[in-house]
C-alpha cells in the first residue's frame, strides 16, 4: 500500500474554480481561472509566460471558507514560488500571498 504525502501546506485550501484578474507586470493583464486558494496562496493555468519569483497582482473574490477576507473581492500581492510546465498552451503557477487587501464594495 503506498504512503501518502504528509501535507506540507500552514493553511487549508479550498477548490475554487472562479476567474480571477491577474497583473503580470511588464506582460500584461489576463483572466486566468483559480484551481484552489487559500488564506497564503494559489494556484492557477495562464497561457502567459511567467518566470519564478516574478510579482503579480490579483483581483478576485475570496471563498466564504476563508476566515480572513472570506467572501469578499481583494487585491492581492503575490510573488510566484513554482511553474509548471507540463500542459500544451498552458502553465500552472503557484504564488504565496505577501498581501491582500479589502477592496471596497460598491
């Protein structure tokens, strides 16, 4: 029977298969879709290029599951701790949330 790995994540994730704005700095702006987020990160595809510990700004509203900013649109800060490679078109990318604020509803 194999093991399963020990969860390594400090916060829970949630599914959450909802767009999201994401700034890529100096390539643009898209809409990429959220795989699952938690309260100090995400995990999305984009078919943009997006190198290691680049910074992005992120538009999106936040799970209700979430303790901090559930339910609620934020803008986040977050710096990009992995890339993946391995669909045609598209990369996963995976950033840690250095800051999120509360924007404010209209």
């Amino acid at each position: 029977m194999p093991k399963s790995k020990a969860e390594k994540r400090s916060a829970k994730r949630v599914q959450w298969n909802l767009p999201a704005s994401v700034n890529f700095g100096d390539t643009g702006r898209a809409q990429v879709e959220l795989k699952d987020i938690s309260s100090r990160g995400l995990f999305f595809f984009t078919p943009e290029k997006v190198e290691q510990t680049s910074k992005l700004e992120i538009v999106l509203m936040m799970p209700p599951e979430l303790e901090h900013f559930g339910g609620q649109w934020v803008c986040c800060q977050a710096t990009v701790v992995r890339v993946e490679k391995d669909k045609p078109g598209k990369v996963g990318v995976a950033a840690v949330i250095d800051r999120c604020e509360a924007l404010p509803q209209i």
